[in-house]
C-alpha cells in the first residue's frame, strides 16, 4: 500500500505534468526529430540535386565544360536546391516522428500520464517554426549572390566554349550558317560555301575565294574576310526559284558562334532579395501609375475636345449662310467622329504591366515556401497519431505524396496568378492554407469520432 506522502507526491507531480511535460520528453522529441530530419534532408537533397544536374548536364557536356566549372556551377546551384529541399524535410520529419511516437504508444503513455496533447504539439511547432525562420533569412542572402556568381561562371563557360573553325574540305554548321570548305593555301580556305538555313532549305547562299578569318572583341561573332564573293538570294515576293543575284571584289560576313546573355547583368525576380524585390514592384507601380494618369489625362483632353466640337455644330445650326453651313458641315462631322473613335480607343485601352505581376508572385513566393515549415509541422502531427501502426515507413511515404500534392498546388497557384491576374497573395499562399484548413479538419474529426484528441 502507498504510503499517504507518497500519494500526495505523486498527485502534485501529476498536476505539474498537466502543466507541461517533463523536459526531458521534449529534449527527446527534439532529437529524433532533428534525426529524422537530416535523414529525410539527404533524400530529397540527393533527389533535387539529380534533376538539376539533368537539367544543364546537355548544355554543359556540349560546351566541353572542365570539371572545376561544373563543380562550382553546382555549388552555385545549391541555394535554390535548398529553399525547396528544406520544407519537404521538415514534412517527412515530422511524419516520420509522430508516427514512430504513436506506433510505439507514446502518444497514449503521455495522455495516460496526465500531460496535454497541446504540449506534445509544441516541439513540432516550435521546430517548424525555428527551420521556416532559418530557412527564410537563407534564401534571402544566398539565392542572390548565388545567381549572379552562376551567371558569370556560365558566362566564362561560353567564352570559352566559343570557337569556330575552317578546316580544308569540311562541312560545318554555325547556328542557322552551313560552311562547306574547299582546299587550303597558306592558311586562307580557297573555296567556301555559306548556305543561310535561317528561311527554310531553298535559303540565301555565298560563294567566295581566297577565305580569312577574325573573331570580334567580344567574341561573339567570328567575321569571314573573302574576295570574289557572289550571293545569290531568294525574292521575298518572287516565284519559287527566283533569285538575286548580287557580286563583289571582297565582303566581310558575321556569323553568330554563341548567344548572347542580355540578362547577365540583371536579374529575374526569384534571383533578387526580398528589398530588392519590394524596391522593383515600387518602382514598376509607380511607372504604371504614371502611365494610367496619362491615360485618364488623354480621355479628359478627348471628353472635352468631343464637347467643343458639339458645341461649334449646335452653333452651325442657328440661322446662317446655307453656303457656309454646307461647305463646313461635313468636315465638322468629320472631326466629331474622329475625337469620338479616339475617345473609345483610349477607354478601351488596358493600361497594364505583366512583369509586375510576376514580381509581386515572387515577392509572396519569398514568403510562402520558408513558411511551408510550419504548415507541414502543423500538418504532420495530426496525420501521424492517425497512420494507425505503420510507424516511420507509413509516415515517409505519406510525406513523399503530400510533397508531390504541395508543388502540384504551388505550380497551380502560380500559373492561375500569372495567366488569370489572380491576387498574388491568395494565388501564392493557396496551398499553405489548404494544408492549414486539412489540419483543423483533421483534429475536428479526431475529436467528433474518438471524442478526443489522442
């Protein structure tokens, strides 16, 4: 039998569980949790890593890249990988969690003990939220200087992957430019064909002698030197085999060796951080705020050049000189039209900017994807004291459909917030609050079919 002493002892302590849990509960929590975490990290890390490897490994291997290049150009990778590759951890982390707890009864062990299951959720919450704060302020320092050191690498990669050569007797094509050379003498190609591809098979083409070649500063272009050059082109408006025919002593030709990088020195949105960001959507509402101001100033101009002209035509109808009244009234009607055709064609007008809709959707996305962490760790702990026995496999699998189910919904809110001018913020934070609202659903019917939360 208990002693009295005992029991009193044991009842306080149970009265300070319902309070909170021991700390030591928590510390564990927080361990298998950080585990499960790293494990679920290196998965989709290695997953994400794969496909964009994919992704440039065509345009890499066709450039001849070396291997330091491709090295860094996949370090440089790394912090776009991990914005995605964090918040589906932390879903299969807490999946995984909470399923091994309630496989093994843990979860029932504690309510048995007295301790509340709002307690038991707050180490979920409280990792979600720690990682999604951690994983925002990341992004937002390394995703820009990441893409601008991305970008001149690859740019280093083009210059140097950039060449063209004339060898003797060889076929070779530049772009949409076929070369096909004849014999060589003293390092000048004696004959050479350039067939222009660029309007189909029956295209422009040059034949020239005595053949040099230079490559221009920016070595972008390399630039044929040539005597005795004839180019015979096809007549846009002429007859199928119809030709111009056009000879010179010499000509110089630019062919096109490698694209041009027109956003090397910019950025896209996704690449900017989130002052930047806000400072370009100012900037571009500002300019399109002029814009509609101008807009509205051209129809007030119009509204009021259409009431002078109807005014000068009431006038025209008094008692005058029919003469007059006859000579000037169809070029008065004339005017009158003319202003009212104008006036519609302005009202009609839509006075918008696309890329600041693009802008805006970015600027939410820096938001959303962090914050994912929570949502997911909201969302797993109710799933997993559902998943029944399975444990930790049940839970990875179940984390790896709600991964494919998020990107689905975020690719969805994305394209219907470009295509269909939707709220950025509702377009944007759609699948956060989807996950939010199956979270309230799941404890509602938790509560409603077992009449209580454990």
């Amino acid at each position: 039998m208990i002693p009295r002493a005992a029991r009193a002892v044991l009842a306080l302590q149970a009265v300070e569980m319902k309070g909170k849990p021991p700390f030591t509960l928590w510390r564990m929590m927080f361990q298998e949790l950080m585990s499960s975490f790293l494990g679920a990290f290196f998965f989709f890390f290695v997953v994400f890593l794969i496909n964009q490897v994919l992704l440039f490994a065509e345009d890499i291997l066709s450039r001849g890249a070396d291997f330091f290049s491709v090295v860094k150009l996949l370090f440089y990778s790394l912090p776009t990988i991990l914005a995605i590759t964090i918040p589906f951890s932390v879903l299969a982390a807490a999946l995984m969690t909470s399923s091994r707890q309630n496989a093994d009864n843990e979860f029932l062990a504690s309510s048995t003990l007295g301790i509340r299951p709002l307690w038991l959720y707050i180490p979920f919450l409280i990792a979600g939220l720690g990682i999604a704060i951690g994983s925002f302020y990341l992004n937002d320092w390394s995703i820009p200087r990441a893409a601008q050191r991305y970008k001149h690498v690859y740019a280093e990669l083009i210059r140097k992957s950039a060449k063209i050569e004339l060898t003797p007797y060889s076929i070779k094509k530049y772009g949409e430019k076929l070369l096909v050379t004849g014999p060589s003498k003293a390092g000048r190609i004696q004959n050479i064909l350039i067939i222009d591809q660029k309007t189909g098979y029956d295209s422009n083409a040059v034949t020239a002698n005595n053949v040099g070649i230079e490559f221009s500063a920016d070595s972008l272009a390399a630039i044929l030197s040539m005597d005795n050059v004839t180019e015979e082109k096809r007549l846009q408006n002429g007859n199928e085999g119809d030709f111009s025919i056009t000879q010179a002593q010499s000509a110089d030709i630019r062919i096109q060796i490698q694209e041009q990088m027109p956003n090397y020195s910019g950025a896209a949105p996704s690449e900017m951080s989130l002052a930047a960001l806000a400072h370009q959507i100012k900037q571009k509402e500002g300019r399109l705020a002029i814009r509609q101001e101008e807009n509205r100033s051209q129809q007030a101009t119009a509204l009021d050049s259409l009431r002078l002209s109807y005014g000068s035509l009431q006038v025209q109808r008094e008692p005058a000189d029919s003469v007059s009244l006859k000579s000037q009234s169809p070029s008065k009607s004339e005017n009158v039209g003319s202003v009212l055709n104008a006036l519609k064609s302005l009202r009609n007008q839509k006075i918008d900017d696309t890329s600041l809709q693009i802008y805006r959707l970015e600027y939410q996305k820096k938001f959303v994807i962090p914050s994912a962490c929570f949502f997911f760790a909201l969302l797993a702990f109710p799933l997993g004291i559902g998943s029944k026995r399975a444990g930790r496999t049940a839970g990875f699998g179940i984390a790896l459909l709600l991964s494919v189910i998020y990107w689905a919904l975020l690719f969805a809110g994305q394209t219907f917030g470009y295509r269909q001018n939707l709220d950025p913020v509702l377009s944007m934070w759609m699948p956060n609050l989807i996950m939010f609202v199956a979270t309230a659903v799941l404890w509602i019917f938790r509560k409603i079919t077992k009449g209580h939360f454990l």
